[in-house]
C-alpha cells in the first residue's frame, strides 16, 4: 500500500473485548474482523445474524427433523434401515436436480426445462444404446453433450440476447417434451439394461468403504480447515477459535458415523444381504463438494452472487456479467443431465413423459432449503437438506397409504411456507454468504 | 502548471437522438481536486461513466500521462488506475465489506481466493482512511448505514494504488457529521499524490476541497476556474447559464 498509515492514539480504550488467541491483531484495532472470541461469543453472534433473518437451511433442518420425528411415531415402518436407504436413492434424484438449479437461481433466474433437459438427454442415451447399439460410455458422452448444448442455448437466448429465463425456459420446456417424444415414439418406453448405469441407485458400496469414505471427507475437512487458519496466520488476521474447528468435524463424525452404521446394517428382507452406503450417495457427495468449493471459493462462484446480488455493480466492477450468466446455465443443465442419470438407474426404465413433472419439485427443494429464488443467496447444501425434505414427505406419506393428492398438498403448503420466509429474510438481511 | 493526469478533448456523446456531451475538455492534475459542477442533466455523471469504461464515448480523446489511451471496458480503466466512486455507489448487498471492496480483482492462491490476505488489505486501506466506524470487515454491507457504505466505496476505489479517483456525489446522501468526514477522505487521497475529480452539488463542499473548478452546462464545459480565484456567485451564474467565461468553450 502506498497509503501511510496514521498513527492513531485511542483517546478512549474500545471495551476490552475478549479475544485471547486474536494476538496476531493490534489490540488497538478497531475494525474486528467477526473472527474473534470465544466459542460463546461466535454462538451470540450467530443466534443475532438469525435474529436479523439470515436463517440459511436452519428452517430446513428444524422441518427435517420434526417431519423424522412425526413420521417415526405415525409408521413403524419410516425409521428402518431399509427405509433410510430407500429414501436416500428416491431423494438423488430430486438433489442433484435442486443443485443444478442453485446455479442459476443464485442469479436470480430460472431454468425451468431442467427436468425436461435431463428427461431428453436419458431418452437420447437410452435409445441410442437400445436401438442403435452404441456402446453405452459414448451414447452417454453424447447424451452429456446435448446437455452442454441446451445449456449453451439457453444461455444464448438469456444472457446475449436479453429474454428473460422464464420466458426461454418455458419454451424448451414444451419444446423438449415433443422432442423426447418423437425421440422415444408416442407410448414407448425402454427398459435401461445397462448394469453400471443401474448399479449407481441399486447397488451399494462394500461396509468397509463406506467408513473409509467418512475418514476421507473428515481428513479433507480437517485439511481445509487448517489450511484456511495458515492463510490467515500469515496474513495477520485473527482466526476463530480453534474449539469450532473440533466442533464442526465431531459434528460431521457423529451425523455422517450415524448413518454409515445404520446403512452397515443388514437390510435385506430374506435371502441374501443388503448392506453398505448406496453408490449414488459418495457421487451426489463429491457433485456437492466440488460445487461448494467453486461457489465459495473460486471466482466464478463470487461473481454468481455478486451479480444476483446487484448484476450492474459487478458489471462496474469488470465483472464478464454476460459469460457467468451465460456458464450458469451450462453447469445446471449439465447437472441435470446426472440427475436424469440418477433417475432412470432407480426407475430402470423411460418413457416420453421422463422429467416433465420433477423440475418443480427442484425449484421447490432450493426454495425449502433456503436458497433465495431473488438471487445472490443460497448454497448447495442448502438445497440439497430442501430434496430432503421433499423427499421426506414423499416417502412418509407414502408409507401411511395417504392418496397422492396429500402429497402434493403438503408439499406445495411447505413451498409457500418456505418462500414466505425467504421474503421476510430478504426484507431483514441481505444474505448469508458466509460459511461458518 | 503541472501535468495533467489526464486530459479529456472533444468528448462527444448521444443516447439515441439527445445528445448529452457535446465536445467536452477536461483535466485533472496529480495531487490536486478537480471539482465538476454542473445543474442536474448537465451530463456530469456521463462524462465520468466514459472515464470509467462503463459506457464509453461515441468520439473524442482521452490521453493519461500524456499518451492517448482507449477506454472501452471497466478493465481498462483499472488498469490505468482510475477508479469510479458512483452515485448510487453500486456495491453488493449480499456481500460482506471485503468481497465488495476486492470485487473484480480477487487475490488468489491456487486459483482460490486467499480470504485472509484479502480481509487483511482491507482493514489496512479502511484503517488508512481512519475509518472508525466500521465493526468487522466481515459485515454484509446490506446491514451498513449510508455514509458507512459511502467509506466503503470509497475504501474499495482506493484500495489497489490508484492515480485518479473519481467521486460522484459522494455526500448527497450524508449527514453534516459523515459530509465532513468524506471531504477529509478526499482532501487526504490528494495529498497522497491522487488527482480527485469531485463531483458536487454542494458549492459549500466544492469550496472546501476543490483547487480547480470546471462548470459543465448543457454538455459543454463552460468554465475552468481555480477554486482560490473566484467566488460563489460566479459558478452559480456559470451553472445556470447566466455568465459565459472567454475562450473557456472550444
Ligand atoms: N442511459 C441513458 N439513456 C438515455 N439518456 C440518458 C442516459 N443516461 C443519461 N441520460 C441523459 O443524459 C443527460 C445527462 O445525464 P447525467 O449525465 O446523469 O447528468 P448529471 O449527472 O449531470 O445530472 C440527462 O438528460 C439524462 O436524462
Ligand atoms: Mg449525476
């Protein structure tokens, strides 16, 4: 910096805050830097940064757990370990959705022929492996790149020509329902005979890898964590306390043991063993990291939620507005494209009708879990704790033998609720970007 | 007289069938505040959002330290730097202070961001500002005060070596107290060495800090005056049209 800085003398000694171990920082320092203080401290200043109506997925979680709760008293069967897994698989399908979506609903936009998108593309790898006999690695490359190209498209028509998302989106959400059918042929439906491409959603990882995954995401937690304190010890910034570092992991160790021993279990009905974490679990896992870590972390992430947040300061501060809107749409119809993948392992076949009810659903997971349908507010995570929810409801309901039509009602009056609350939150707070 | 910065000649433009800048001069000097008055429409924020890159001129020149330079991207201008402190401040409410200040030329280490190094330039170049009123660096500025968000601004113009720092009605939305403050903030950027361009409604202001005056009327510069050699009356007569100075227009 060229700037000198002023020596300043406090006339006034601010409050002798606590902060032991913010010895790195001038004691005089005035500006803090939300870094300081004890566990304690970090807990106020996160229960007033609720109070502000910065909630992320707490309204989510709070909803997952008394939906657990209300169900495992109303069915005997919803707390099993057959159930817990069931209920991971029919959810894949709907998070990987909702995450795709995150990606252009941080911008404030809408991809509405998401569903549509991933329902085309399956129905294109499906019969080009069926019926034209392409080895299925490559009718599958093919299938990702017509999800590359409808994102291009989309974008195209959004960010270069200037029609709003909603608009474009509607249009190939009729658009891709013809073209799946002429795709597929009014009334077909292909079975997906694939094994590797079934596997993903009915096949589940050997006991010993599922704990091995769980070592590998708190090693690269921890990993993180500490890398991120280095950079701010050299820095000479101030760190939070140590103790939330221990927190977080023991909360990922105790949760994420919790689950793998539930799924370790024998779950199988008579003959034969059905145990171990589904395969699609560790893949939705990674989709998520790699994700969050390029939303939080790398630039194009930032630029998501500044330009959803105020679209002309970005483009001021030299901000490529236009190619972020524009890539936007690439990673969520990309993303689709693994949700319809997700979909037909589970179903094990398509049909022409493949995506078109889901994308909703999508929408409304992202919504529930606290992502902003505003823009320049919300995470991964968050949307996929909202699948859950959905997911949830879905599976409850279901076990209780309650017609469909309750579901549906459910779901939507949970959408409204959660949609209310992303209002009020919007009025009080600007955002909750931050991780903790 | 010194050199200037930079120096504006025969800056023309339109929006359509209205034209806003009609062959506009101007320069600004290192070191020195360049007050730019003007009536509301007189195209003051026009001809600063071509300096910045935002919306670029349909035709004039524009030389920095003497050479002619182009200024068709917000990049370009950065990178001569020159930075724009605008009206309506245009900062990120879902963001915190940090994210807004390094928005558009993040630090990176391995292609991601080093939040601590950045978090640290920050208070360092809020603290060279004696800003006090600041909690954490780490607040959303959506929770920020307007003449909290004014330093901001500020801060972020002034973080990375600037040599022009334009302000577009910095204190139109201010109390006495914070006005203060900001004048003190621009008139120390120029004893850095900054050539400041001041963009103000306010002749108590432009007084205060300004060593040149320009007047812009109607989209033609109509005076260039220095601060210590004239008065009141007479930029007010040059900015309601009402007195015309010799050889000021081209
Ligand atoms: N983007 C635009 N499109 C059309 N007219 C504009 C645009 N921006 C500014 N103008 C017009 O140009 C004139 C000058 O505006 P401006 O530069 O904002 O004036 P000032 O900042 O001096 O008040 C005004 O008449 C305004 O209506
Ligand atoms: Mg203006």
């Amino acid at each position: 910096m060229s700037t000198p800085r002023t020596p300043q003398t406090p006339q006034a000694p601010q409050t002798t805050g606590p902060a032991p171990d913010t010895s790195v920082n001038d004691v005089n320092d005035l500006i803090g830097s939300g870094q300081e203080g004890s566990v304690a401290d970090q807990a106020r200043a996160y229960l007033q940064r609720i109070q502000h109506g910065d909630m992320g997925a707490l309204p989510a979680v709070a909803g997952l757990v008394v939906l657990t709760i209300l169900f495992s008293f109303l069915s005997p069967f919803f707390l099993t370990e057959r159930n817990f897994a069931n209920l991971l698989t029919q959810a894949a399908t709907l998070v990987m959705l909702g995450m795709a979506l995150v990606f252009v609903l941080l911008l404030g936009e809408i991809d509405l022929s998401a569903g549509v998108t991933s329902g085309m593309t399956m129905a294109l790898f499906i019969v080009l492996v069926n019926v034209h006999a392409i080895a299925w690695p490559i009718a599958l490359a093919i299938a990702f790149a017509a999800g590359i190209l409808t994102g291009t498209l989309i974008g195209f028509f959004v960010a270069r020509v200037g029609i709003p998302s909603f608009v474009v989106t509607l249009g190939l959400f009729l658009g891709y329902q013809g073209l799946t059918l002429m795709i597929i042929g009014s009334g077909g439906l292909y079975r997906v005979q694939i094994p590797e491409i079934r596997d993903i959603q009915n096949s589940n990882m050997p006991v010993w890898a599922g704990w091995v995954m769980l070592a590998i995401i708190i090693a690269i937690s921890a990993g993180i964590s500490f890398w991120d304190r280095a950079r701010r010890t050299r820095a000479g910034v101030p760190n939070r306390t140590i103790a939330l570092v221990w927190i977080k992991l023991g909360v990922i160790a105790v949760i994420g043991g919790a689950a793998i021993a539930v799924l370790s279990r024998n779950r199988g009905q008579s003959v034969g063993v059905v145990e171990g974490v589904p395969i699609v679990v560790p893949i939705v896992l990674v989709i998520l990291w790699i994700g969050t870590f390029v939303l939080d972390r790398t630039r194009f992430g930032r630029y998501l939620y500044a330009i959803g947040g105020n679209a002309e300061a970005a483009r001021r501060s030299g901000v490529k507005v236009m190619a972020i809107r524009w890539s936007a749409f690439i990673v969520c119809s990309t993303l689709a494209v693994v949700s319809g993948l997700f979909s037909i392992s589970k179903v094990g076949s398509i049909d022409a009708a493949a995506g078109r009810e889901i994308v909703l659903s999508g929408v409304a997971a992202a919504v529930v879990g606290g992502v902003s349908l505003f823009g320049g507010r919300g995470r991964l995570m968050h949307a996929a704790i909202g699948a859950l929810v959905i997911a949830v409801i879905t599976n409850g309901l279901g076990l209780l033998n309650l017609p469909a039509g309750v579901n549906l009602m459910v779901t939507g009056g949970v959408l409204i609720l959660a949609a209310t609350v992303d209002a009020i939150s919007r009025v009080r707070a600007g955002g909750s970007l931050m991780r903790t | 007289m010194d050199v200037p910065l930079i120096e504006l000649s025969g800056v023309v433009k339109s929006f359509g069938p209205v034209s806003v800048l009609k062959g506009v001069e101007l320069k600004a000097f290192p070191g020195k505040v360049t007050a730019l008055v003007g009536d509301n429409g007189a195209g003051k924020s026009t001809l600063i959002k071509g300096l910045a890159g935002v919306q670029p001129y349909d035709g004039g020149e524009v030389r920095f330290d003497g050479a002619p330079v182009s200024l068709h991207h917000p990049r370009d201008a950065s990178r001569l730097g020159i930075e724009v402190v605008y009206q309506d401040l245009a900062l990120c409410d879902n963001l915190d202070i940090v994210q807004n200040m390094f928005l558009g030329r993040e630090e990176t280490e391995f292609g991601t961001f080093d939040e601590g190094l950045m978090e640290k330039e920050a208070s360092d170049t809020l603290r060279s500002l004696s800003v006090r009123t600041v909690k954490s660096v780490r607040q959303k500025v959506s929770s920020l005060s307007g003449g909290q968000r004014q330093t901001v601004a500020i801060a972020r113009a002034v973080l990375k070596k600037a040599r022009l720092v334009i302000l577009d009605e910095p204190t139109a939305a201010l109390g006495v107290a914070q006005t203060e403050q900001v004048l003190n903030l621009v008139r120390r950027l120029a004893d850095q060495g900054v050539a400041v361009i001041l963009i103000s409604h306010n002749l108590a202001d432009v007084f205060e800090v300004a060593d040149h005056i320009d007047v812009l009327y109607l989209g033609q510069m109509v005076a260039h005056l220095d601060a210590d050699q004239t008065s009141r009356d007479d930029v007010v007569g040059y900015i309601t049209g009402t007195k015309v100075q010799q050889g000021a227009s081209a």
